[in-house]
C-alpha cells in the first residue's frame, strides 16, 4: 500500500493524503448512503 511506503520513508503528510484518498474510494464505492444523505 502505498501509504506504507510513505510511513517508512518519513512523510507523514503524503501518507495522510492516501489515507483520505483510500476513504474516499471506500465511501464511493459504497452501496449504502452514508447518513443524513439524500438522493437528488
């Protein structure tokens, strides 16, 4: 995973980014609504 080779090599703040990215896909790539959302 690429937020682990960012973790070994120090840089915290790239690492921070994969992780938000990774959520991001997660929640994207859901099939339930994440709560007090609606569909237009």
């Amino acid at each position: 995973m690429r937020a682990d080779e960012l973790l070994e090599a120090g840089d915290m703040d790239g690492r921070r980014v994969w992780l938000r990215v990774l959520e991001a896909v997660r929640e994207l790539s859901s099939k339930e609504l994440p709560k007090g959302t609606a569909v237009h």
